[in-house]
C-alpha cells in the first residue's frame, strides 16, 4: 500500500494493523498537503479520495478533468502545479514546495485558474514571469512556449554563491532540468558547468 495513490490521496505508512487485513488504517497525505488516515478497505473501494479539508476537491461542474474523456490541457496543467507546490511526493517538490514557492489562494479551485489563465495554448507551459522565484498567481504567470522560457533564463545572472549551490546539486545527483528551472537558466548553462566548461574557478 505504501506510496500508491487513490485519487488525491498518497499512502505514506500503516498507522494500526487490525486483525483484520482490510481494516487496517493507513497515514496518507493529500495533494493539498493536509494528513489524513484512511482505512485500507475504503481506500481500495475508492470511498476515500481526499481529505475532509481539500480546498481544491474534484469538480465535475467545468466538464474538464477528463471523467468522461481526455482531461483538458488547462486541468493537466493545473493538477500537476498543484501537486509539485503541495504534495511532498511529487518528484519536483523539492524545487517548487520545498523551497516555498506556493499557489495563491484563488487558483485552489480549477474554475477560478481557469478564468485567469484560460485554455493552454498548444505547445504552450505555465511560466512564472516575471519572477522565476515568484508563487504561482494571476500577476505572476502566463502561457509561454519552451523558447520564450529560454529567451527569459538566458537574461538572468549567476553568482558564485549560485553557482556554487548548482554544483552541489549536481554532485546529489540532480536532473539539469530541474536545476535549470530552479536557477531560471538554460539546461545548456548547467550542462556547461557540470562538464566544466563554464565557471571553473568555483569549487565546493
């Protein structure tokens, strides 16, 4: 059961063992962030999805989470910032999440992203702009292309202190997607720096 997923639920440990097998409780966490113990029987039968206190639970009212089709791309995307800014088990939220990037209150229900943002364009990410470090809100985002993001992470300026932190990273075994998104840089300046081709004289 641990680490699999039932709706926005992630089963993180087993909080009781019951006699009886399906009665066991089990520590799970939503992907608002909120904690919730769940049984295991309601968990398998799909009674238990989120939490008592998700602010962001499933509607079906915008017809867009692909409960009777494909999910739209403005859904896909929303989910998915969503969970990297507030599930500790998203692979990226160490990088959005973790180091306090957050998504405004207002964009926690789809419908009011939605009316924001509109549709996703097509070959087109959320970006934060103009603040890469910036939380996910309406003054702070926009639909771009992968080479208007490039364009905007070429501008900006490393320091010794960061570079410095990105070598770190990179010897933890970082992805350089994910550093560049962190750094708001290109995947190539990372490449650069990991084969030292750019900033050798800072070491760690």
């Amino acid at each position: 059961m641990e680490n699999q997923r039932f709706g926005k639920l992630t089963v993180r440990s087993l909080e009781s063992d019951h006699k009886w097998k399906s009665r066991r409780k089990w520590l799970c966490i939503c992907d608002c962030g909120e904690s919730h113990i769940s049984r295991e029987d309601s968990l398998l039968e799909g009674k238990c999805t989120c939490c008592k206190k998700c602010k962001y639970k499933k509607t079906t009212k915008h017809g867009q989470s692909g409960n009777n089709g494909k999910a739209s791309g403005a859904y896909v995307s929303w989910i998915s910032m969503v969970s990297r800014c507030n599930n500790p088990n998203n692979v990226d939220y160490h990088y959005y999440g973790g180091r306090g990037i957050s998504v405004c209150e207002r964009w926690l229900i789809f419908e009011n992203f939605f009316e924001d943002m509109g549709e996703r364009p097509e070959g087109m990410t959320i970006d934060r702009f103009p603040d890469k470090d910036g939380n996910y809100e309406p003054s702070n985002c926009r639909w771009a292309t992968r080479k208007q993001q490039g364009q905007y992470r070429r501008t900006q300026k490393l320091t010794k202190e960061k570079v410095k932190e990105i070598k770190i990273l990179i010897s933890e075994g970082n992805t350089n997607k994910s550093i560049a998104e962190k750094y708001g840089v290109s995947m190539q300046t990372i490449c650069d720096i990991k084969k030292g081709r750019r900033w050798t004289n800072v070491v760690i």
